[in-house]
C-alpha cells in the first residue's frame, strides 16, 4: 500500500468508531473519519460470529487487496474502518472489491475517472 499504512491501536479504532461516519451493504461496513496526516490508515476487523480464524484470514486478505489494488482511487486524509458481515463469509474477490468500491462512492471518497 503505497499512500496508506494499517490502524492498528485499538484506541484508533475507537476514535473512528465514537467519531466517524458509517455507511453499509450487504458484505461490508465502512467507517471513515478524516484525519491530518495527508495520508490513509485502514483497518480491517473480522469478528468471530463470520467464521474460524481460517475463514477469517481470508476475509481480511481479500479486503486489504481489494483496497491495495483500488488505492489511488481513494481520496487521502483519512482513517478508514472496514468490517466484514456474516454475508461476506463465502464471496470471492470480486463480490468484495465491488462492496468496497460501492462503499467509497457512498463516503465520497472515490474519485471517479
């Protein structure tokens, strides 16, 4: 990830949860808030109700590519949380990229080209 870096404290987390804006669909979750490093944080949370570890390791793979592939669409500035649902749990690449990209349309955060 060239522009971003991973939220890794759960204080990070918190702050976006209390302070931030969500938007959902069928597989994913999004949280955004905007923050003054000039660049993305992401975090990806996964809770056990989706799966065994197995399951979800390759939720939060299929995510954090997703986001890598899709990156220089985002706009930079801000702290984004991404949490998989129980939907997500069988989909593949494509059904997850498409719920993360709808997902940013909808926070406005996507530049359209």
């Amino acid at each position: 990830m060239i522009f971003s870096e991973s939220l890794k404290k759960n204080r990070d987390f918190q702050k976006v949860y209390r302070n931030g804006r969500s938007y959902g669909n069928k597989y994913l979750v999004m949280y955004l808030l905007k923050n003054e490093l000039g660049r993305n944080r992401i975090g990806i949370s996964v809770s056990r109700k989706v799966g065994n570890s197995i399951i979800r390791h390759r939720l939060t793979r299929l995510i954090r590519e997703s986001y890598r592939l899709q990156e220089d669409h985002f706009q930079c500035g801000f702290d984004i949380v991404v949490i998989a649902r129980v939907t997500a749990k069988d989909k593949n690449y494509r059904e997850i990229e498409s719920a993360l990209m709808h997902l940013g349309k909808l926070h406005n955060v996507v530049n359209s080209d």
